[in-house]
C-alpha cells in the first residue's frame, strides 16, 4: 500500500480522531483542521491546522501536500443557527428558517 497524506476536517472530534487513529495506523501522513484544540497523544504524528472549515486560508494551508480529504467536521451543538448556516447560500438559509 502506497502512503498518502490525508486531511481530516474536524480531526479533533469523535468521528474525527477515531478517522486520524485508523489512518496512522495504516502508515499514512494526517493533518487535522479543527477549530478545536488537538489535544490527544497523536499530536507529534500531525500536522495540526487550528481553523475553521469555513476560512478559505485555513482550508488552503491545510490542503499543502494532501492527496486526499476526509470531511469530518460538523457543527457544533452550541452554535446558532445564524452561524451555522453562516456558509449556506441565502436561499436555503431562508428555507431552514421558515
């Protein structure tokens, strides 16, 4: 099996840091992007990007040398609404509001 560097969105929650577990485990590169903190012991084995999935230059800097994306990321149960779909187009924003 070939090694590849994979970006996993969100890499600091559940699905997120079970998906980095698994992928090192099999030998590949994992860099994190979370607005979260990455605060396990596989941090020295990633490339951690502390940002927001919704920040063009925190997706940029986190896609240098990736081969592949595993979207994990999710929004937060203590987000509002307006946040959100702070990223939607207006018209769904509108529909989900009604």
């Amino acid at each position: 099996m070939t090694s590849q560097t994979y970006l996993v969105t969100g890499g600091a929650g559940f699905l997120g840091i079970n998906m980095v577990r698994y992928l090192l485990d099999r030998g590949h590169s994992v860099v994190s992007l979370d607005i979260a903190p990455f605060d396990y012991p596989e941090k020295n084995r990633v490339k951690v990007i502390t940002g927001d999935i919704r920040d063009r230059s925190s997706v940029d800097r986190a896609m240098e040398g990736v081969d592949i994306v595993v979207h994990t990321a999710a929004a937060l149960p203590l987000y509002k609404p307006a946040d959100i779909f702070s990223t939607c187009s207006p018209r769904l924003s509108r529909r989900s509001s009604a």
